[in-house]
C-alpha cells in the first residue's frame, strides 16, 4: 500500500490534519475543506470521503479499511479508537425511495426529497464488514456491529448488534477502557520524557 507524502497530504486542503496520518494514495476525498482528521489515523485503498455541509470528523486513533465509504451531506462523526472494515457504507444523505419524488444527484434538488441526518461513532465503536449505517443514527461508545449488518436505528453502550436490520445480540466487554487509559498514560509519559529530552 502506498500513502500521500506529508507534502501531498497538506496541499489538498484537509480543514485540520493531526500527527501520523495515512492515507492511501488510492483513496478518494472529497470537498476536503469540511474534512477534519486527528492524529494516528489510517484510510486505506479505494476509500471515498465525501463530505457534505455537515463536514466528516475523524478523531484519533482511527482506521477506515478497503472499499469503505463516507459519504453525504450531514456531519459524519467517528470518534477515538472508532474503525469500521473494509466494504462499510457511512450515509448521512438518502433519497426518499416512495416514489413521491426523483431521485438521485443528477435531477434538480426541487424535484428530489433528500433525508440528510447526522451519523455519529462513539468511542471504541467497530462496524464489520459490508455493514451499512443508515442516515440519523448514533452509535454509542463501544458499540460493536456484526458483519453485513444494515443499521437503521440508534444503538446503546457497549452493545453487540448484527443482522437485517441490526439488532441487539448481547453485551460488550468494557475492558478496553482500561487499555484505552493505558495507551494514554503510555503516550503521556513518551511526550514527557521527549520534552524532558530538549530541555537537556
């Protein structure tokens, strides 16, 4: 896998770039100005990124695997530690499927009925592989979605949800809050000592 040189990656216009960011060469952003991405980040082959009004946030500590896409006009939130494998489809945007209007982006917006609702990662939240996760909906912290799962509705803490549409199968460990605060003191005490470093 190749990624975007430093240099690439701070000319094509990302709102906000944090530290140790990977993104493939062969990924595909869009509207890069309503794109924020925080540090330790990776999106990998054949992604797409395409932010709408409400603009993608990407935390730290994220991964984007092949094939995933984001895409729509509401915001597209994923939180620390939040991935999703590879095939996942993020919308924020879908048409209105009735019949009572047209559809899709090449017809004038006045003869479309577009739902556009915020989708939102909590922390520690993974989404398996070919899931999709529908318009409006809140994936608490630590959620975990099984694979080709559709995600039509909101899912509560640290459940595990699969299925047509997703449902709750059982409960999630926590254990990983407690490797979550390890990492963090972890990195606290690297920053430190590297400061302590350029004092010397």
């Amino acid at each position: 896998m190749s990624w975007l040189t430093q240099e690439e990656l701070n000319t094509i216009g990302i709102s906000s770039l944090g530290k140790n960011v990977l993104i493939s060469n062969k990924a595909s952003l869009y509207n890069c100005g309503k794109i924020r991405i925080g540090n330790n980040v990776r999106i990998d082959d054949f992604c797409v990124l395409s932010a709408g009004d409400g603009g993608i946030l990407l935390g730290d500590y994220i991964h984007i695997a092949v094939y995933s896409s984001l895409i729509g006009a509401g915001e597209i939130v994923m939180s620390d530690f939040s991935g999703i494998s590879s095939r996942v489809s993020i919308y924020s945007s879908n048409d209105d499927y009735s019949g009572m209007s047209l559809t899709n982006p090449t017809v004038p917006n006045r003869f479309r009925n577009v739902l556009n609702r915020s989708v939102i990662l909590g922390k520690h939240v993974i989404i398996g592989n070919g899931s999709i996760v529908l318009p409006g909906v809140t994936l608490e912290e630590g959620v975990a979605i099984g694979a080709l799962s559709i995600v039509n509705k909101d899912c509560r803490a640290f459940g595990i949800y699969a299925g047509i549409p997703a449902r709750f199968i059982k409960e999630r460990s926590r254990d990983l809050l407690l490797l979550e605060k390890n990492i963090r003191e972890q990195l606290q005490c690297a920053n430190q000592s590297g400061e302590n470093k350029d004092d010397d």
